[in-house]
C-alpha cells in the first residue's frame, strides 16, 4: 500500500503545472557512461540508482548501484544521499529515469543525472556488471 501511495505522489507532483524557475521545467541533465567511470576514478561521492522494478535490478546492475524502483521513489527519497552526485539509470535510454530525475530536483537534489543509454547502454559497451 505505502508503494501505492508513493507512486501517486510522483504522478501528483509530475503533473503540477511548471512556473518558469519551477525545476521540473528545467532541462534534463544526462551522463554518458565514460564520464560516469570518470566520477569514479576521481573517488567522487556517487549514488548509483536503478529505477528498474526490483527483479530487473537483481538480474544485473552498474557495480554499487541501490535499487529503487520508480514506483517507490517519493516513500523512499530519504535514503538517495543529499550530498552525493545522483545518477539514474532505467532499462535503456533516459525516459525511464527522467521522471525520477525531476522529482529529486523538486525536492533540493542539485546533481542529478540520468545515465545516456540506461542499463542497456551500460552492458553494450562491455562494462562491468553485478549479479
């Protein structure tokens, strides 16, 4: 029940009408893979979050990346670090993490970005994967 009302909440703030500074206006910031493997050799705190449902993310997932999905986003948001660089990732490309993306700058994220190419793009370019 509680994921339920989560996911209503996302849907309920997705769908306010955006002043011209409101940050769901504001463009989307994405990431390509290779700067991400950047961040991370430079040792930069990064929260990796996989937006795909539970079972995807069990499959396979970018080394050290939480999951959670974007059904249980708003009831879980406390647990995505405020000081961390946020990357998103879905299942491929980034309109599956743009909507996570948005919501996490509504509530004071300012790093937020939604990995080019998603979980997929991730895999074809032969980069490390946990089971």
């Amino acid at each position: 029940m509680r994921w339920l009302l989560g996911a209503l909440a996302l849907v309920a703030v997705l769908a306010l009408p955006a002043a011209a500074s409101h940050p769901l206006q504001g463009p989307l910031l994405t990431i390509d893979p290779a700067s991400l493997e950047r961040l991370r050799a430079e040792g930069r705190p990064l929260a990796l979050i996989d937006v795909r449902p539970l079972a995807a993310w069990q499959h396979g997932r970018l080394p050290g990346a939480r999951s959670i999905p974007l059904d249980a986003l708003v009831p879980r948001r406390d647990e995505v670090p405020a000081a961390a660089i946020v990357i998103l990732y879905g299942a491929d490309g980034v309109d599956e993490a743009a909507p996570a993306a948005r919501y996490l700058r509504t509530t004071g994220h300012a790093a937020v970005f939604v990995l080019e190419g998603g979980f997929a793009g991730w895999q074809a370019r032969g980069l490390g994967v946990e089971r």
